[in-house]
C-alpha cells in the first residue's frame, strides 16, 4: 500500500465490502498525533462487482486525488 502526503492527512485507495457488493474508497488517516481515519466512497452509488476491481479504482482516485492537491487544488 502506498500512502500520498496531501497535507494534514496521509490517503492511500482501497476498497470496502458492504452487503455483497464493493466500493473504491480513499482512506485518510490525519498526521500524527490525531489518530483518526476515515473511509470516503470515491464515487456516489458506483459498485464493484470484485473486492480487487474496487480496490484498483480507489487507488487510481487516491493517485489523482494526490496530482489534484501538487498542482494546487485546495489552495484559495
């Protein structure tokens, strides 16, 4: 697993099972010494049909997520 440095929070892709189905999500655990982590669904009702398919799409979000943020996406 490769996590990406976007600020206050490390992110990395994976994926969550719920009922049966999948999900790509992009986890972001804050930067010590906050302990939180927090799952975030990449994409509102899109579904997985393999836990694999799920996890490959949440890690090319995180990825884009990362270019998003270097090129100044949350700066005002």
């Amino acid at each position: 697993m490769t996590e990406f440095d976007i600020g206050e929070f490390f992110i990395h892709g994976d994926a969550r099972e719920v009922e049966g189905e999948f999900q790509a999500v992009i986890v972001m655990r804050a930067k010590p010494p906050l302990t939180t982590v927090t799952t975030h669904q990449v994409e509102k009702d899109r579904w997985f049909k393999t836990f694999e398919t799920a996890a490959v799409a949440g890690r090319e979000q995180a990825q884009a997520l990362k270019a998003a943020v270097d090129s100044g996406a949350l700066t005002s």
